[in-house]
C-alpha cells in the first residue's frame, strides 16, 4: 500500500469512466468546484452504504458549496452500478478493480482486496483539505459537516450559513 495522502498535500490526480461511462478527470475540476471523493469498500459495507445515502441526500447543499461528489470502489462495473441505481445516487460513481486510485490515495486494503471507507476533501486548487478513515458506523461523516467544511474553503453559492436540519429524502 501506498503511503496515504496527507492533509495539506497536492490530491493526486486521475482520470476514469464513470458508471455511465462518462469520463471524470479530476484536472478539470481545478478552478472549478471542490471535490469530495468517498472510497467506499464494496456495495455490501452497510457502513459505506449509509454514508454513500447521507452524502446523497445532502448533494444539494454540497453543490451549492461548489461541491461535487465522486464514490470510488474496487467493486467491478455491475457492482458499481447496481449499487448506484438501488440507493438512486445523484453523483458520480466510479469502478475502480485494480485498485489504481485507491493505490494512489493510499487507501487500498491489501487485507480484503477492497479501499478502506475514506473521504478525502479537495479544494479548488487540487489540494487536501480533510481527510478520515471512517471506522464504522459511529464513525460516519454526515452529509452537513461535508457541507460546512466545503463553506469553509471558500466562497459558494450558499456560503451564508452552516447546514444543520436534515432534508427529507
């Protein structure tokens, strides 16, 4: 495994299909939007699925933060898909079996075969603003702070104010 990426650290960078097939470089994002990027160990982690769920149904806060969200696993294709469509995911969901961006990340358990549950906070200008391994279900992320720490680097269309009530949905 490789040596994880640190906070503070240039994101390395990536290019890959999506489920839809639709090509997603990360070079494009610079300049542009922040990326949260969610690791996620297969489709059958309840862990990474509740997380993958919040993330989902706080993705309209997180693009008002110029926030976009890509989950990465080692599932293969179907999986992947399959995994997409059941929890509805309006963001962008990668197949990644050789493990080649979870390697680059640092994330790949040689243990399992499968990325360790992290998420990784990038900022507009490509580099590491936040990072955590998520160690179970106590230990999620919820889809508000995502948000807040989004607001925090930086200008977006909804920085006024943090995320706290829950959206139904």
């Amino acid at each position: 495994m490789r040596k994880a990426v640190d906070v503070n650290s240039n994101a390395p960078e990536f290019a890959a299909r999506d489920v839809r097939g639709t090509e997603f470089n990360i070079a494009t994002f610079r300049g542009r939007n922040n990326l949260v990027i969610f690791f996620y160990r297969n489709s059958r982690c309840q862990t990474c699925r509740e997380e993958l769920k919040n993330l989902a149904d706080y993705y309209g806060y997180i693009s008002q933060q110029d926030g976009e969200v890509v989950a990465i696993s080692t599932d293969n294709l179907d999986e992947a898909k399959n995994l997409a469509v059941d929890l509805k995911l309006p963001f962008r969901v990668i197949s990644d079996p050789e493990h080649r961006i979870a390697d680059l990340y640092g994330v790949f358990d040689t243990t399992t075969d499968t990325a360790y549950p992290a998420l990784f906070l990038i900022d507009k200008n490509g580099v590491v603003r936040y990072r955590k391994i998520i160690e179970g279900l106590n230990d999620l992320v919820p889809g508000s702070d995502v948000a807040n720490r989004l607001r925090d680097m930086g200008p977006g269309m909804g920085s006024h104010g943090g995320f706290n009530p829950r959206p139904s949905p």
